[in-house]
C-alpha cells in the first residue's frame, strides 16, 4: 500500500491543477497582471516616458474589460488609471476623454479627482491637487497662444467646481494680460502638478501594495544575471589560467633567450656604428657670405605674391543687441531663471550668439536696471 501512496503524492506534485479550479486560477493571475499594469503606469508616469504609458494603459484596459474581475480596490485603480492618463495627456489640447469637446484633458482629470477623494491618505492633496490643475488647465492654453479657450477654462470651472475667489480673480487677470510667464504659472508650473501627483501615487501603493508579480519578475531576472555572472566568472577563470601559463612558458623561453643574448654580448665591442651612413663622423659644414643689395631686392620681388594688394583681413562686424534680442532674454530668465542660459537658447533666436554672451548681456542690463 506504501508505493501507491507515494505515486499519488507524485501526481499531485505533478499536475497541482487537477485539484485547483482553473477558473480560480486565472481570476488570481489576472488580477496580478492588472497589478503589474498599474504599477508600470505609475511609472511610466514618474519618467515622463508617453509611449510607454499609452502601451500599458492599452494592455490594462484590454484585460480590465475582458475579464470578470470587480471590487472596491480594482474600481478605484481603474480611476486612478483614468486620472493619471488625463493628466500624461494634459498638454494635448487636441485629446478629448469626454462627449464635450469643451472639455480639455485636464479639465476632464478634474471631474474625476472629484470621485478620488476616498483613496486619498494626505489631506493636504485635497486641496492642492484641484488648485494645480485649475491652474494648469488655463495656463496650459496660455502656452499654445489660445486666450480665448483660457478665457473658457475659467467660465468651465467657475460653473462646475466650487473655486476660490481670489484664484478665479488672479487667473482671469493672468488670461487679460496673455502673461504665458507669469510668476504666479511658473510657482504652480506642469513639473509641479506632475510631482504631487507622484505623491499621491506613492502614498496609495504604500497603503495598496500592487508589486507581487512585479516582485517575482525582478527576482526571476537577478537569478538569472546572476547565473550568467557565475558562468561568465568560470570562463574567465579558465580563459586566466590558460593565459597564466602560456605566459608562464613564453618567460621562460624569453628568459633562456635573454640569457644567450647576455652571454655573446660579452664577446662584442659596446660600440655601435651606423653602417647605412656614410661619413658618419664628420659634421656638415656652411659656407657663408654677403648677399648685395641688388640680390636680395631680385629674391623679394621673385617671391612676393602677385595680389599682395587684394589680401586683407576680415574681421566679423560687431553684433547689436536690438530691443526683441533683450526681451526674449527677459522673457527667458522669467520662464527658466537665471543662469538657464542654455535652456533659453533653445526657445528664442539670439542670431548665433552664444550662452556666455546671454550672460554677458544680462550682467548689463542689471547694471542699467532694465531688467525689471
């Protein structure tokens, strides 16, 4: 009886899904493949990295709908996902998440931050994040030259949201001046709303951790470098000691050699001499005398050139700074700061100049006082 209890332990070990329902199976492996997508979106977002993010939101959406899966924690991933894709699409002012085509990326992330407040484990975010992209939605429009659609932004989230009246009072001042550089944009830049979303997100996965396949790939990859590391050491260990004794054997051979060479130099003269020369002992000798007037009058009118009056030296012309040169300069330092010279390079012609004479310029201006 012994041997056929063990043959059944042996096919259990072997085929585990007999005594597991497949369907059971799948809902688990799913649901961690939807985990592995959302952390990778998260991710994609923190590098900034588009494509990628659009390639793992298709895959998270495909599988999202396919299957059967349902719960608070997936319904509330599913939001996130929709609210960090806004968000990476949020200076696309051509995309539209929403049947208004009023509705512009950021405005829609707005709607649904709305319905996360729930998942949110830092009270401060609450305030700061709807503040961000109200914003951010005017400046944004600000930046592609469209006052117009800013001056709807505004209307759009005075009559959805409950807003703060002196912040409506300060972007509609903003959207009358067409200031795209305003200090009050630059303080709650793009770069800024990106990292408190990168906050909130941190603060849900450390409460929701979401990482168990991505935990098992990681350790599956190091377990593999790190066998390949092993073998790549047993061949460089093998490929040394070949090394070792081949060079072992040449310095032997050298030494043996050395040693004859050592032993005839003894029976030759330390003298060497060059037997491809001749004469190699005696010295060149120079014969001098007066060059007349006359010769060397002959010898400078042989060699000067023909259009010795037709060569001149060119010198580029001074380059002027004009009043557009300096205020894209200001404009530069407002959007970048100080010392950003090569950032500013990028966005303005200077006419060649260069990111040294940017600041050579600037440190004028400030003396003068203009750069108020």
């Amino acid at each position: 009886m012994e041997p056929e209890k063990n043959n059944k332990t042996q096919r259990d070990f072997k085929n585990p899904d007999e005594n597991v329902s497949f369907s059971s199976v799948t809902v688990v492996a799913t649901g961690w493949m939807l985990d592995f997508l959302f952390v990778s979106l998260c991710r994609r977002l923190k590098e900034g990295k588009l494509d990628e993010f659009n390639e793992s939101l298709s895959a998270f959406d495909a599988i999202y709908k396919s299957s059967n899966l349902r719960g608070s924690l997936l319904e509330e991933k599913r939001l996130i996902c929709a609210f960090i894709t806004r968000v990476m699409h949020g200076k696309q002012l051509d995309v539209r998440f929403e049947e208004d085509d009023d509705v512009m990326p950021l405005m829609s992330a707005a709607n649904v931050w709305s319905r996360l407040k729930d998942s949110v484990t830092d009270e401060s975010l609450l305030t700061n994040m709807p503040i961000l992209l109200h914003v951010q939605s005017v400046a944004v429009c600000l930046e592609k030259g469209q006052r117009s659609s800013a001056t709807s932004v505004l209307k759009w989230f005075e009559i959805n949201f409950e807003c703060q009246q002196n912040l409506q009072v300060k972007l509609s001042r903003i959207v009358a001046e067409g200031d795209s550089y305003h200090p009050f944009l630059i303080n709650f830049s793009f770069k800024h709303l990106l990292d408190t979303v990168q906050t909130y997100l941190d603060g849900f996965l450390e409460k929701n951790p979401s990482d168990y396949l991505l935990k098992a790939a990681t350790n599956m990859v190091q377990s593999l470098q790190n066998s390949e590391d092993s073998e790549d050491s047993v061949t460089r260990d093998n490929t040394q000691d070949d090394t070792t004794s081949d060079s072992t054997q040449k310095e032997g051979t050298k030494n043996q050699n050395s040693a004859r060479l050592r032993t005839k130099r003894k029976l030759l003269s330390t003298k060497t001499y060059d037997v491809f020369k001749p004469e190699t002992c005696k010295k060149p000798v120079i014969h001098l005398r007066r060059i007349t007037p006359s010769e060397l009058s002959q010898w400078k009118t042989e060699n000067e050139p023909d259009n010795t009056s037709t060569i001149k030296k060119t010198r580029k012309p001074h380059q002027k700074w004009t009043a557009q040169l300096d205020k894209n300069l200001k404009d530069g330092v407002r959007r970048h700061g100080q010392g950003k010279w090569a950032l500013i390079l990028q966005d303005y012609d200077f006419e060649g100049r260069t990111g040294t004479m940017l600041k050579d310029r600037w440190r004028i201006l400030a003396k003068a006082h203009a750069v108020g």
